[in-house]
C-alpha cells in the first residue's frame, strides 16, 4: 500500500511516475479505459461501481475534523485536484485517516442505484499503515457552491499548478446529511490498486450549471466505467 500513497503523492506533486505519464493513459480513443489492461491491477474488487442492492447495516457515523486547506489547484492531465497540507482527518471504523487530496470526474464514476450524477468528487485519506479511504460526494446542479468556486477560479486550463487565492473550508464540500455507503474498491485510476476503503456520501452538493460548464470545458468526460461488484457486499 506504501507504492500506491507514494504514487498519490508523487501525481500530486506533478511528478508523474514513468509508468504513469498522461500521454500513456486517458478516457478515449486508444487510451481510455478499455485499453487500461497492462496498466491497471487484476482483481474482483475494482471501482467504481453501481451502487445498488445494498444491505442494510448500522454503520458507524464519520467522524471529520477538517478546517481550511488548499494552497494549489493542479490540472495533472486526467482531473483537477487540490493538494491538501496540514492535519485534517476523518475518523471511521476505529481508524483515523488523513486527508492528502480531492479531485473530480465528470460524469460521476459510481453510479447511485443506476443514476449519473454530472461530477463526483473523491477525497482521498490514508491512514499511519498507507492504507487508503476514499470519500465519494456526488454534485448536482442547483445553488453555486462557494467552495467549488474557490478551486474553479485558480484551476488551470492546462496542464500545471497555480495557487489559490483563498482556502477552502473542507467541511463545506460535504452534504450536511453524512449518511453514506460503504464497500471495498480500488483507485479508479492505473494503477487501479484494490484495498480501498470507499465511502460514499448519500446525498449531493449543488453546484450552479456555470460552474458545472467550467469544469467541462476543461474535462467533459474523464470518469472510468463502472466495474463488476461480483461477490462485494455493498452497506448502508
């Protein structure tokens, strides 16, 4: 698990693993996602997935304890995403995972009893041991994310970093209901490592169909197929 968080990191960074170069990989043509074969792992646990049939469960509440973060918007030649420094943690299961990065793919990657959302967002945690929790919130068009747009107005349209004029307010890109499912995955990305805890909100944010616009402008489909569940009991 240690090689997945170092290649999380080193992407984030903008230091892109050799195996792992933008013009190897993609979302059509010849290197999207059907083609990801040599580059991703094999397994029965890989994501995203159709989030359906799921069994009823008394999952324990989230526990997060985020502030504001958020120096650079990177465009890394796949998402846009926001680095994260400082300590800002959730807490599941009896283990506390800390926050390194968010990003987003359009459409959603994980699909909610069959239904798209137009962009999902993925906040990546790991925790002391390099094990990984990823926290899934769908957005929908509605009200203007103020948050969103804190990230929107500093993202580039190529591939690079700026910085942010302002931090985000972490909390803010959470739904105020925090219900959510639970299941093991993988990255969605190569190297499609499994072992991922995912978690994924429930109930959306809003964005405003502007913003919404933005973002497409720059990625109007990066969002893998949604892979076989096979055995993996989905909780709610």
């Amino acid at each position: 698990m240690k090689n997945i968080v170092s290649t999380i990191v080193a992407i984030s960074a903008l230091s892109i693993p050799v195996t792992l170069q933008a013009s190897e990989w993609g979302y059509t043509g010849h290197s999207g996602p059907e083609h990801w074969k040599g580059l991703c792992q094999s397994g029965v646990n890989q994501s995203p997935i159709d989030i359906s049939n799921t069994i009823e469960s008394e999952l324990s509440p989230i526990k997060f304890n985020y502030g504001s973060s958020g120096q650079y918007v990177v465009n890394n030649g796949h998402t846009i995403q926001v680095n994260i420094d400082g300590k800002h943690t959730i807490q599941v299961e009896g283990k506390t995972f800390n926050l390194l990065q968010f990003h987003f793919h359009t459409p959603s990657e994980n699909l909610i009893k069959g239904h798209s959302y137009p962009l999902e967002m993925h906040l990546v945690h790991a925790d002391e041991d390099n094990n990984l929790a990823v926290v899934g919130v769908m957005l929908e068009e509605g009200a203007e994310s103020e948050a969103i747009e804190k990230v929107w107005s500093a993202m580039p349209k190529s591939t690079g970093k700026s910085r942010m004029q302002y931090p985000v307010k972490l909390n803010k890109l959470l739904p105020q209901d925090q219900n959510y499912y639970r299941f093991n995955g993988s990255l969605t990305t190569p190297p499609c490592s499994e072992g991922v805890t995912w978690l994924v909100m429930k109930n959306p944010i809003s964005i405003s169909p502007e913003q919404l616009k933005t973002f497409k402008t720059i990625y109007s489909g990066n969002n893998r197929p949604v892979q076989k569940l096979n055995a993996r009991p989905v909780l709610d």
